[in-house]
C-alpha cells in the first residue's frame, strides 16, 4: 500500500489529506463534462465515458508510474476511437481496448517507455494539432444543430455532411451554444477557481429547458437517459477472427495511449521538478485499459489538462486521483437524470475549447516559422492527421524525421585527410597542412568526426577510397571522435580494411574511445585489424607507420610531409630501430 498511494505514507498527514481532497474534488469537477462530451464525440453513449473517467481514473493514479497522473478519456483517443466504432461498432471497440491494454503492459515488461519519449516533438505537434482539428470541426453540426448528420470516417466526408445539411440549422441550437460558449470564457475573469465548462453547461441547460424545451437535442433525447447505477460487469465475446480483425486499432490505441500518457507525465514532471517512471506507467495504463472494458468503459490515457489542474490545485499524492474517480462516480450517482437534459450544442462549445487549447498554436507557428526539416515533418504529421488517419501520421512523420535525422548527421560528419602542421609549435595534425605539394604518397591519414551510422557510412568509405587511389603503404584512421558504429558503419569499414591488405597495404587506428573499441571486439574488427596497428596516439602510429614504408620511394621525394622525409629523399639508408629511436 505504501508503494502504491503516496510513496511515502509516513510523510503523509491530514493536511496532505486535505490538499488532495480539494484537487480532487475540483478535477472530479471538470472531468465530468469532458467525460461525456469525449464520449459522445466517440460515438457513443455519455455514460461510458463517466465510466471510463472512474475506473480507469483510479487504477492509473494507483499503479501509474506519476503521482500526479489523471487518467481518463481524452481528445486525442477521439479520431480513432470513432473510426473503430463507425467500422466495428461499440462491442469490437471494448475489445480493441482490452487488447490495447494487454499491449500496454507488454510494453511495460520489455521496458518500451524509455524509448517512446524520443518521439520527435514536430510529431507530436503534428498529430495533436490534427487531432484538434478534427475534435473542433466535430462539434460544427452540434453546435448548429444540424439534423440527418451522418458520421463518416473521413474528415472530408464529415464537411461534405456539413455542407449538404447546412438547411437545417437550428437557432435555438446556436443561440444555447452561444450562450455556453461566452459563459465559459467569461467564468475564469470572474470566478478564476470555478471550472468554466460545469458554469457553461449549467447555465445553458437551465435556459434550454425553461425557453427551448422540446425544441434542441439534448443527451437524453439522443443516446437515451444516463444510468444512475453502478456499470454492470460485462465479459466481450473473445475469438480468434475478432482478435485478427482488431489487431491494427489495438496497436493505434496503444501507440497513442503510451505517448499520451509519457507525455502528460513529462508536462506533471515539469511543473513538479519530479521523475516519473515511464515503464511503470505504461503498465498503470495497460491494468487501466485491460479492467475498464469489463465494465462498458472505453480506452483511456493520461489526460495533460487534468493532470496540470489537479497539480495547480495543490495536489501532493495519488490519492487526488482516487479521489477525483470516487467524486465523479458519486455524483453521477446522485446527479445523472439531471445529466440528460444538457444539450448536445451545450457540449459543443466544451470540446471546441478543449481543441483549440490542445492544438500548441504558438509551437505549431514557430515551427513552421523556421522552415527547416522539422517544419516539413509538422506540416506532414499535421496533414495527414486530419485526411488520412492518426497511425499512418506518425509512421510517416517517424520515417521523414529519421530520413531527416540521417541527413543531418551526415553532414555533421567529418572525414578529412590530415598531416602535421610543422608550422606551428605543437605541430598537431590538421586538414589544412594538406596540398598538393605537401602530402605523402605512403602514408594517409584521416581525421574522423561523428558517428559511422547507416546515414554516413558510405559516404565515409568514398571519401577515404577516393583520396587514396595512388594506393599508399599505410593508410592511419583517427577515431577519437566516433562515439559508435552501427552495423553498415562495420561493413563499411571491413570493405576499406580488406581492400587495403588485398593491396598489401595495413591499416592503423589510434585515439579510439573505450566504447568504440568494445564494440570492434564484439564485431571481430578489432581482430581483423589486428591489436599491434591500434594505438592511443596518432603519433604512435606515425612512428609505426614509418617503420611500413618503401624507403625507395622516398628517395628523390619533395613532399617533406613528416620530419624523417629530407633525410630519407636524399637516399640515406635507415634502420626500423634507427628511425624509431628519433621519436
């Protein structure tokens, strides 16, 4: 129990008690429209979004891996969550939960979480903007009432449908969302502590029913009346085809719900200078989402504005989770046949707010703004969101940043042919004291920068092959600043290896890091290039290379790229033992 609420139950006093008690309390609050109103954007009934809100609100908070957590539906769940529904329907999408939620934990276990949060942020941005997009153009034709609205899965059909029944528009729709809609931007001016949303819906229900009965849509005459009862336990029909047919929207869940999750964590780490566990998190949400379909709940994830308020309203434990999933449960409990008469344009104006503070404008611009490779991956992301589908804009807008990713580094990496520079006091190698009057044609020697990856890799081994047709004796490789080498890097680097001692040439390497040189051991390079040519200093393997020259070559040669050449170009004869003896 200690490990589970608060971490540190010793620590926890009657004053904590009361400070989460309040921030419970106020998110309870808040959660209760957003819960509905998420449902309902789903497409389907409001109460399986309170459902979801309780059950998986409390599990989260308990077994998560951020105290401040609040789980729940949320804006970003909803694309996807209405795509399964219009394509399968309601009882296929408590089962893609499930699975989702089994997939959670198995990412959990294999410790995925650590590496979800190198999603690049244009990404991110991307699809959240997206999402946003289509939550807010969601709500149009409830906000004018349209009637006869088919739902589609396509943003572009859903305007189509727009369009097509514009005529129906209702006035008194308009005027109720109106009348929400101002009630929720003024609320925070004059109350700042009391939720806008639940202020919005009151006032504009209560004017619904005493001027427009009868005449506006609301939860009840649509979806029917919200039980005020506990959700029965319910056991989805499991089989093998269903669970083939539902694999792809598990994994859209999933992915989506881990990223959402880690994300909302980060913002909490933020505000709190504390340290979530990403994986433990992953399995909170995985228990949440395998427990809640039991009981009609649909898939859930942390939920960034909630968990921001419940830390803003002095949380200090994970008991103001608990404590917001046990208020909403006891005030639908108390409060849900009043819950029926809000109308769907009252609902409206909550999301469409939701969407517009969801949608990071000012990253969004400023990305844009910059007209680099990130702003091409946002606008991608973005795009693709709102026409195509949330899991092919992050698959596309993954592979564009790695493409761009790669690029990059290719371009940070460095491969240059270098020698001493005799005209300075420390007479360090470097790129410049390279000419065509002033190299030699024995020995090369390469400074390599960055790391030898896929991206660069061969771009690495041409620009060593080309520098070196005149096929010197000994070719010298400075490694000192190559921090890895994946797979293609090796099989770049074995061809350069072979090459040269098919030529009978030898290849020296000096200055590499400790992990580099691990990593040689482990690939069998390290053998191939044999443990006498590898050295700590380049002068080291100067020294040595020496040793490997044909001195005939030598004579008569006015290159002086090394200190030995003038006595050796005027046809001195040395010893290996004589030269070395002068370093």
């Amino acid at each position: 129990m200690k490990g589970l609420l608060s971490g540190s139950l010793q620590d926890y006093s009657w004053e904590s008690f009361r400070k989460d008690l309040i921030a419970g309390v106020i998110v309870g609050v808040i959660a209760i429209p957003l819960a509905m109103a998420f449902a309902i954007a789903s497409g389907v009934k409001p109460e399986y979004g309170i459902y979801t809100s309780c059950i998986a609100g409390i599990i989260i908070s308990v077994f998560g891996g951020s105290k401040f957590q609040i789980g729940g539906p949320t804006g970003a769940f909803v694309p996807i969550l209405l795509g399964i529904v219009i394509a399968y329907g309601y009882e296929d999408l408590l089962l893609a939960g499930l699975m989702a939620g089994i997939l959670l934990c198995l990412m959990s276990f294999f410790k995925i979480g650590s590496l979800i949060k190198f999603i690049p942020r244009p990404v991110t941005i991307g699809f959240t903007a997206g999402i946003a997009v289509i939550i807010f153009s969601g709500q149009i034709a409830n906000f004018l009432g349209l009637t006869g609205i088919e739902k589609h899965e396509k943003f572009l059909d859903n305007m189509k449908e727009i369009v097509l029944h514009l005529d129906t528009t209702s006035l008194y729709s308009v005027l109720t969302a109106l009348i929400c809609f101002i009630v929720i931007l003024i609320t925070p001016k004059v109350f700042p502590r009391v939720p806008g949303s639940i202020i919005g819906l009151t006032v504009s229900t209560m004017i619904a029913v005493l001027f427009f009965q009868g005449q506006i849509a609301t939860i009840g005459s649509t979806y029917g009346n919200i039980p005020s009862n506990l959700p029965e336990f319910q056991f989805p029909e499991i089989t093998w085809e269903r669970i083939v047919r539902l694999i792809g929207p598990a994994i859209a869940i999933a992915a989506l719900g881990g990223i959402e999750s880690l994300l909302s964590a980060v913002v909490a780490d933020g505000m709190t200078g504390t340290k979530h566990n990403s994986n433990k998190e992953l399995f909170g949400q995985g228990l949440a989402n395998i427990v809640t379909p039991f009981f009609g709940g649909i898939p859930a994830t942390g939920a960034i504005a909630r968990t921001a308020t419940n830390i803003k309203s002095g949380a200090v434990s994970r008991f103001s989770g608990v404590i917001h999933g046990v208020f909403v449960l006891v005030t639908v409990l108390a409060f849900a046949p009043f819950a029926s008469h809000i109308p769907l344009a009252s609902m409206a104006p909550v999301l469409m707010i939701v969407a517009w503070n969801m949608a990071e404008r000012r990253q969004f611009s400023h990305l844009l703004k910059m007209k680099t490779g990130d702003s091409l991956v946002l606008l991608v992301t973005f795009l693709l969101t709102v026409f195509t589908s949330i899991t092919t804009a992050v698959l596309v807008g993954l592979v564009l940043a790695l493409v761009l990713f790669a690029k990059r580094m290719s371009t940070i990496s460095v491969v240059e042919e270098v020698l001493p520079d005799h005209s300075t006091v420390s007479e360090k190698v470097h790129a410049n004291a390279v000419s065509a009057s002033h190299h030699c044609p024995q020995i090369s020697i390469f400074t390599i920068e960055g790391p030898l990856f896929f991206g660069v890799a061969q771009l690495f081994e041409q620009r060593v092959m080309e520098s070196i047709h005149y096929k010197p004796e000994v070719l010298i490789l400075r490694m000192g600043k190559v921090p890895f080498m994946d797979s293609t890097g090796e099989a770049n680097f074995l061809h350069i290896i072979q090459h040269f001692k098919k030529n009978g040439g030898i290849v020296l390497l000096s200055g590499m890091v400790p992990r580099l040189e691990e990593q040689m051991k482990l690939s069998g390079l390290y053998d191939e290039i044999g443990k006498d040519n590898i050295f700590e200093h380049t002068g080291e393997a100067i020294d040595f290379a020496l040793t490997n020259i044909n001195y005939n070559r030598c004579i008569g040669c006015r290159h002086a790229a090394f200190h030995e050449c003038a006595q050796l170009s005027s046809g001195v004869t040395y010893q290996k033992e004589k030269l070395l003896s002068q370093h």
